[in-house]
C-alpha cells in the first residue's frame, strides 16, 4: 500500500488531532470553558438555587458571544484556527463522548414514540418552511432550503450537508447558518425556561419533554444544553431524541438530491427510440448528486459508544473521567460557538430570512409541540 493512499484514509482521523497552529484558541476556549464552568457552581451557590434555566454550556456561549463581539476580533488571526478546530472537531468528538453518559436500556426507554415524532417534525418543518419562503416570503428558494434543513434535522451541521446538494452560493449557506445561530441558541435558553414555567406540563411528563426538546431545537449542542439545564435524565432523552433526527439526515438528503436532480427527458425523449440512453443519463445525474451526500458518522460513532458502554462493563471511575472530559470538551466548543457567532452575520441575514426562520421557530414550539402531545398521547 502506498504512502499517498495510507495517509489519505487517514486524513479524517488526523484531522482531529491538533496542532501548534491550533494552541493558543484552544488554551483560550479552554480557559473560557473552565471559567463558566466554575461560574456556573458559583451563581447556583450565590442564588442559593434559585436561578433555573442556566447551565456551564449557557454561560460558555453567552460570554463567548460577549467577546466575539467585542474583543476577539481584533485577534482573530491568531487565535480562529484553534477556536475553529473547538467548534468543529472538538463539538463532534464531545458528541461521540456523551454515549458514556447512556446505555441502550435508556435509549430503548425512548421508544417508537421518538422516531415518529422525530419524522413528523422533520417532515412538516421542511414542507412548512418551502411553502412560506418561496410562495409567502419570496425567499431565494436555495436558501429557503438551506433554512428548512437546518430548522427540522440538525442546524448548522444540515445546512453545510445541504449546500453541495443544493449548490448554493457561499453566502446563502451564512445566512442559513445565522438563523440557525440566533433561533437555536434562543430555543436553548427558552425551552428550559418553558419547563420550569409549566409548559405543556399537563400533556407531556419531562420524559416526554425530552424528546420534545430533542425534536424540536436546531443543533445536537443546543439540544444538549436545553436539556441538561433541566436535568441529566431529560437531557439523556433530548440527546437519543435528538440523534435519531440527525441520523435522518442521510435519507433526507437522498430525498432532496432525487427532488432537485434535473429531469433530463422531454416530451421528445419519450418519441425517441433510443429510451435506454436517456434511462442511463436520468441515472448518472441522480448518482453524481448522491456522492454529494455527507453521512454524519459523529453521530453512528455516538451509537457505537453508547453499544460498548453497554455491553462491555467498566468501571465508575473510567466512565466518570470520561464523562468529565466530555463536559469540558462540550463547554469548549460551545464557547468556541459564541466567540464566532457575530452580530455581522444577524444583519447579513436581511429581513426576510430571519423572518422565515422566526416564524419556523414558532412553529417548532407551537406545532412540534403539538405533535408530540399527539404522538404521545397515541402510544401510551
């Protein structure tokens, strides 16, 4: 086997581990992650308990927010790389880590209720957000997909799946990505908030109102956060909720690569004898747009670990390291998310956009609210 060869399959595994360029953002968001993590032990001490809805995750992405507004810019060429591997890399790796949080007796606990709920967000929210953005609001229609893939699978990260699917423009895909930034992190801070406020209580116990949570905010880490601001056990049926919506991705872009690929028959090429060759080149279009399709494999690697944590028996002190380790990772990446989330980017969205994606977060309160009242209440 060659060199060129080896080192190319292994390019996605070297491509998490850092290097020299990566030091000084890392040591900045792991400094940032410690701090709120620490403030967040210190505000439930100082307010005796009494402030809900807030958790180390909240804090990271709220002060980085601050300074990605403020200060980090002016050291943004020092310090994006390191900051970027945190959001990106360090946020997947964070998420394969929280299987040692679960078992499979938690994610079968979850239920058939989950997956249906789960489709018929996913669904509804995409069908919603074409039909408002391209006959209502008169949104560009490559991104009004964008927006809609982001809104009903998994933020940011369907939005970039998305793009080579949809080939838009790089611009579209930030504006996409700004309304997943603004509406997601509200829904984290909302949704907790919700809770506590007795919303949907009479429907839904907070079993229920994790899944609630997993089906309906944007991103996994958002899903994270809301859920752990309630407790550990909602935060568990959040996240098993949340990635069974984002192990959906791969079929809906399978779907949305079949709806976008071009017809390339005419009334003509069904005159013409040579029908075989058309069949061959219909085909050949619809293949070059699956090999655009990108496959979450973060999320079929957090399956994996949740497998062998099950299966394979380890001991507390193993398991809480690791779960340690994962908070803090988790931390990072979310204030590696607040340092680049810039108010440019809200205004770069335009009215209409944001509109779009306000009125979709509305709907994933109200209407994926809805749906999980019927959906549970159905198979109980």
């Amino acid at each position: 086997m060659s060199s060129a060869t080896t080192h190319s399959r292994l390019a996605p595994l070297v491509g998490y581990i850092p290097n020299g360029q990566h030091l000084l953002g890392l040591v900045l968001v792991l400094v940032g992650s410690l701090f709120s993590m620490w403030l967040n032990t210190q505000i439930d001490v100082w307010s005796h308990g009494q402030v809900v809805g807030l958790s180390s995750l909240t804090l990271a992405i709220i002060i980085g927010m601050v300074l990605g507004n403020t200060v980090y810019p002016s050291y943004t060429s020092q310090l994006a790389t390191g900051v970027n591997f945190a959001k990106g890399q360090l946020l997947r790796l964070a998420i394969m880590l929280y299987g040692f949080k679960l078992t499979l007796t938690e994610v079968a606990s979850v239920g058939m209720s989950a997956v249906v709920i789960d489709a018929l967000v996913l669904s509804s929210t995409f069908m919603i957000t074409y039909y408002l953005g391209t006959r209502v609001l008169k949104v560009d229609r490559k991104t009004t997909l964008l927006i809609g893939s982001g809104a009903s699978i998994c933020g940011a990260a369907a939005v970039i799946a998305a793009e080579p699917v949809v080939e838009a423009e790089s611009h579209k895909v930030t504006i996409a990505v700004a309304t997943v930034v603004v509406f997601g992190t509200l829904a984290m801070i909302l949704y907790p908030v919700f809770f506590h406020m007795g919303w949907l209580s009479p429907w839904l116990n907070p079993e229920h109102y994790g899944m609630y949570i997993g089906s309906t905010i944007h991103e996994v880490a958002q899903v994270v956060v809301a859920g752990n601001a309630v407790n550990t056990d909602v935060g568990n049926t959040a996240v098993v909720t949340k990635m069974i919506r984002v192990m959906m991705l791969a079929p809906f872009l399978l779907i949305l690569s079949f709806m976008l690929t071009p017809s390339t028959g005419s009334e003509s090429d069904s005159l013409n004898s040579n029908a075989t060759q058309v069949g061959k080149k219909q085909q050949s279009a619809f293949m070059q747009r699956l090999t655009h399709v990108k496959v979450p494999w973060f999320a079929f690697i957090f399956i994996g670990i949740v497998v062998l944590h099950t299966l394979i028996p380890l001991s507390d002190a193993i398991v809480h390291s690791m779960v340690v380790l994962d908070d803090v990772l988790l931390t990072m990446a979310m204030f590696a998310l607040g340092l680049t989330t810039h108010m440019s980017a809200i205004k770069q969205a335009g009215v209409r956009p944001l509109l779009l994606g306000a009125i979709m977060f509305g709907w994933l309160i109200l209407g994926g609210g809805a749906i999980n009242v019927l959906i549970t209440q159905l198979m109980m």
